[in-house]
C-alpha cells in the first residue's frame, strides 16, 4: 500500500462525518478529488473499506481496521513532532559538561537538583576533570561548557565566577599545625598526607603543586569519598587539603582543624567556561544561566 498521511486523514475524516462530501470539507478538498482519492485508497487496499449508504457512509470491517491503524499513525506522528520540538527547544535531551571535584561535589548537586526536578526529559552527564584538562575539552569543541577554577590558564575562552573555591589544610586537632591560622604549602608537602583515589581531578591538582614545590606528598592512604578522607584526618592518619565548602559540610562529624593555605593558587573561584555564548545550544544556555543567577556577579549575556 501506497498510502500517505494525506490519505489517512482524509480517510478518518470521511469515516468521523459519516460522508464523503462533509469529510472532503473537513480536508479541505473538492468534492471530485476527495471521491478519486477515496477510489485509489481502496484499490490500493483491494478491499471495500467503506459502504455507500442512501444518507452517507459507514466503514466496513476493512474500513474500521484502517481506521485504527490511521489514528495510532497521526497520533504517533504527534508524538515525534512533539518529541523533535522539545529537542530544537532544549526541553529534551542529555546535556554533556565536565566539572572540576570541588563544583561535582559540593557546588552542583545543590543547583542542580532543582533545576533538573523541573525538566524531567533532560538528562546531564558530567565527567570529572582537572580545570586544566576542562580548559582544552572546552576549546576543543569536545563539550559546550564547564565548571573550571579561575586559576586556570583559560585564554581564548570565557570564564563567569559563579562560586568561592578556597582550598583549605585539615588537620587533627592534636597536630603541631592545628594551631595555625594560615601556613604555606610548601611547608606541609613532607607531612604524612591522606588523599583520594586515583583520577581524582582535585588530588591531582594538589599532587601537581606538590611536584612544583619539589616534593611529591607522601601519600599513607587514598579515600573513595570526601567523608572517609575526613575521618582519616580526624584521628591523625594524615594532613588533608580540601575545599573548604567540603571542610564546613563534614567539620560537625569529624573533629578536625580547619588552617587556611597562604598560596594564590589556592584562593580560588569556580567559574563556567565556554568559549562563546551565542554558539551555546538552547538547553546549557538554560542550565548556565541558572547555576549563575544567584552568584553575585552580573548574569550571562
């Protein structure tokens, strides 16, 4: 069969008005043209599908089965228009972003959950990875944006602060350094440390600064999670250098000392990084703007 969306419409509109000239009004056809279409639909079909009657028609048995048949095809026909729109509009889709540890852990799940809560079709997938290594994907076109520190050589690109992201030393509260109020990295890198797994984007950010300040950490134990990593510290396995957004949420469990690191490079801020907005797609225009409405500085173009 040949049929075409045309046909089917004017097929269910004959069936619905129970007449070939009131269907062909409601499809806006001539009467001469809807009677040669009806004629085709079922030679094409070989079989009757509608019964002339003296006051209109009504559908045989074969006529009700395409009938049926046309419904489910014009309303899934619906439903992929409707899907496609959601997708050009940005209401549908996976929206693809690399983050650094410090805005995976602590920054996005609290921005996120609520926007996410309100497109139920939208899906984020977010990788770890260095400020560094985000910096490259971004200009590399391999992700539209990213969640990046400010320290980062971003050149080229366009970097929007969104949140305060100071590392901070953890240490027991029986430590010599816990009476400190600041202290330079490069007097702590011979402490016994405790970090996190490997692939880690923050531990190796801390284990590069490590290596420029001529000593690798000396590492006792790596932590899966930023609760274990606490609790090492908290009973003296080793040193720590956290966000302190993450020091503050595990400080209340933990008893630890919390001494701030005298380095730039460690007063920090999350920034989005993206190389230009108009070249942004409608859903991370939407998730951009968001993540920066409340920070406090001046909102995305």
């Amino acid at each position: 069969m040949r049929l075409d969306l045309a046909d089917l419409r004017l097929f269910l509109a004959i069936v619905d008005a129970g007449s070939i000239t009131q269907g062909a009004a409601r499809a806006n056809l001539a009467l001469a043209s809807a009677s040669e279409r009806l004629r085709n639909i079922e030679a094409d079909a070989g079989v009757r599908l509608l019964e002339r009657r003296h006051r209109g028609v009504v559908a045989t048995e074969a006529g009700e089965a395409l009938a049926h048949h046309a419904r489910l095809i014009l309303r899934q026909r619906e439903l992929m228009q409707g899907e496609l729109l959601d997708f050009a509009s940005g209401a549908r889709g996976t929206i693809r972003i690399h983050a650094n540890t410090a805005a995976l852990t602590a920054f996005l799940p609290r921005k996120l959950a609520p926007w996410m809560a309100t497109r139920p079709h939208l899906n984020v997938d977010i990788r770890e990875r260095t400020s560094k290594e985000i910096v490259k994907a971004v200009s590399a076109g391999l992700v539209e944006a990213g969640i990046t520190s400010d320290q980062v050589d971003a050149a080229g690109l366009q970097l929007h602060p969104v949140a305060t992201d100071h590392l901070f030393l953890i240490t027991a509260r029986g430590h010599p350094l816990a009476q400190r109020r600041v202290v330079p990295f490069a007097e702590i890198v011979r402490e016994p440390f405790v970090g996190l797994a490997p692939g880690s984007a923050l531990q190796d950010h801390i284990d590069e600064h490590a290596r420029r300040a001529g000593h690798a950490l000396a590492l006792r134990i790596r932590m899966n999670t930023f609760g274990g990593l606490c609790e090492m510290v908290s009973h003296g396995v080793g040193v720590a250098v956290i966000p302190d957004s993450i020091a503050q949420s595990h400080r209340r469990r933990h008893p630890y000392q919390r001494i701030a690191l005298a380095d730039a490079w460690a007063h920090r801020r999350l920034c989005l990084c993206l190389r230009d907005w108009a070249g942004l797609s409608a859903p991370v225009r939407d998730l951009l703007t968001h993540l920066a409405g409340d920070a406090g500085v001046p909102p995305l173009p």
